[in-house]
C-alpha cells in the first residue's frame, strides 16, 4: 500500500501495520486561536478529525484506536470549555448510534464514568451495546482517563480480592494487573501518535506504553490527516523494537 511521503511514495506493509494505535488528539485550542475562533470550534473541528482518522485506521487494518478525548484533568478548564467538550460528546455519540452499523467500529469507553453527567453515561452505554457485534475497528475513547487513576482504581480491586481470600499478594502480577484495568483484554499499543508538537504523554496509558512507539507531529490535531497518519505507521514500521532485549 503506498501514500505520499515529503518526496517520493512510500510503501506499508500491510502485514506489519500496528494492531493498537493511541492517539493523543493534541492542538484544537491553538488551531481555534489561530483563526480567531472559540475554542468549542476547535474541539468541533477536532471531532471532524477524529472520524476521518478512525475511518482510515479501520482501513489500513488496525483493530484498536484508542483516543485520549478528556482526561482527569481536563475537568481544571473552565465550566464553559468542559461544557463544550461534553456538549460535543453528547452530539458524537448520537450520530454514532444513528449510523452503528453502517461504520462497522466497535465502540467502547476507558476512564471512570462515574463522574460523567447520567445522559453521558447511558449513551456510551447504549453505543457499546449497540456496536458490539460490529465486525470493524474496536474505538476506545478516553473520558475522565487518566493514567494514575487507572492504576489506583486497579491496586483498589486486587487489594480488595487479595484482603477477601480470592488470592494471595504473591500472585499479583503482570497479568492480574492487566486483567484489572480498563483496557483489560485489549493488547497494549504498538504506537502512540501525539499532535501539536508538545513531547509529553500526560498521564495517558501509563502502564500500557512500556513498550510502545512514539510518533510525534507537530501539526495540530484539527489538521492531522490520513496521509500523517499514514506516515506515522510507515515510520513505526522502520523502528527497531527490541523490547529490552538484543538482536
Ligand atoms: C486537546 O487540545 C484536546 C482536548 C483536551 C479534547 C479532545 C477533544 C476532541 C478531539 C473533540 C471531542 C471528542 C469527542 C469524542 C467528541 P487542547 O484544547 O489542549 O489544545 P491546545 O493545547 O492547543 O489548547
């Protein structure tokens, strides 16, 4: 499969394009400041992007995208922003359920709902159900996530099997650890892609990255397209992973 590089096409392997891309959807702010816009125009213009990229992911073959949307500290913005943000959220999820089945994407929701408003909730919940026996793309989208949050909602569940008798500390390992957090059952990203220029991964997967590739660019996320995120794949495949070890 070829795209266009800066100077020549350049080729994927499609047998070697990541299973598991994250993506932390970086810049709308900055891109709405630019033109002078509000800054709920550059989360609207951020959630156009969002489709497209998850349209293109499906068709280069990955099977997971998982999309940092709000994080635990997204709640310090202003009311008004937040609100946009949700108010955004809810008009993203009822188009996704109007046309469930024509996208084929599997979706589902990482991060603790519970802070979420009622209608929020019962949304994402009927966008799961409804998309679950889609055949395509698994979109996880991540609300009220946070890295740290995850983790110590985790240590809370297996502290509390261990303290009921289900299982001795000593058994607690990399896969009871896995198998307790929100991403349980997904396989940990090969990639992660960070718009916007900034070099930080902000409390996003934390334990899920061990391993994983960074891709940054230094486009905004409003104006990431399919070629950038083809050029992101083509750029992980020319890494060398060695997973800590030696070749
Ligand atoms: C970062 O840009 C982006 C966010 C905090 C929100 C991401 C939201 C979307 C892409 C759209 C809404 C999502 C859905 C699923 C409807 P920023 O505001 O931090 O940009 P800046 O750093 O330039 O200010």
């Amino acid at each position: 499969m070829f795209f266009k590089g800066d100077k020549e096409e350049l080729a994927i392997d499609a047998e070697r394009v990541p299973k598991h891309i994250a993506i932390i959807m970086d810049g709308n702010g900055r891109w709405a400041k630019k033109r002078g816009l509000s800054r709920k125009m550059g989360h609207k213009a951020g959630a156009d992007t969002l489709e497209k990229i998850s349209r293109c992911a499906q068709d280069l073959g990955v099977k997971h995208l998982t999309v940092y949307a709000f994080s635990t500290e997204n709640w310090k913005r202003s009311e008004e922003e937040v609100s946009a943000i949700m108010d955004l959220l809810r008009k993203y999820l009822d188009e996704h359920i109007k046309k469930c089945k024509k996208d084929n994407f599997r979706v589902n929701m990482i991060g603790d709902p519970s802070r979420l408003d009622r209608d929020i909730q019962e949304k994402i919940n009927t966008l799961t159900s409804l998309t679950k026996d889609n055949t395509g793309l698994y979109l996880h989208i991540a609300l009220n996530y946070g890295g740290r949050d995850e983790i110590e909602r985790m240590v809370r569940k297996v502290a509390a099997m261990a303290a009921a008798g289900d299982m001795a500390a000593e058994d607690i390992d990399d896969k009871i650890i896995s198998e307790n957090l929100d991403t349980a059952g997904i396989p940990d990203p090969e990639l992660l892609i960070r718009t916007s220029g900034e070099l930080r991964i902000s409390n996003f997967l934390l334990w899920q990255l061990a391993y994983t590739e960074f891709v940054f660019s230094d486009k905004l996320w409003p104006d990431y397209n399919e070629n950038d995120l083809k050029e992101a794949v083509y750029n992980y495949q020319n890494r060398d992973r060695r997973f800590g070890g030696r070749k």
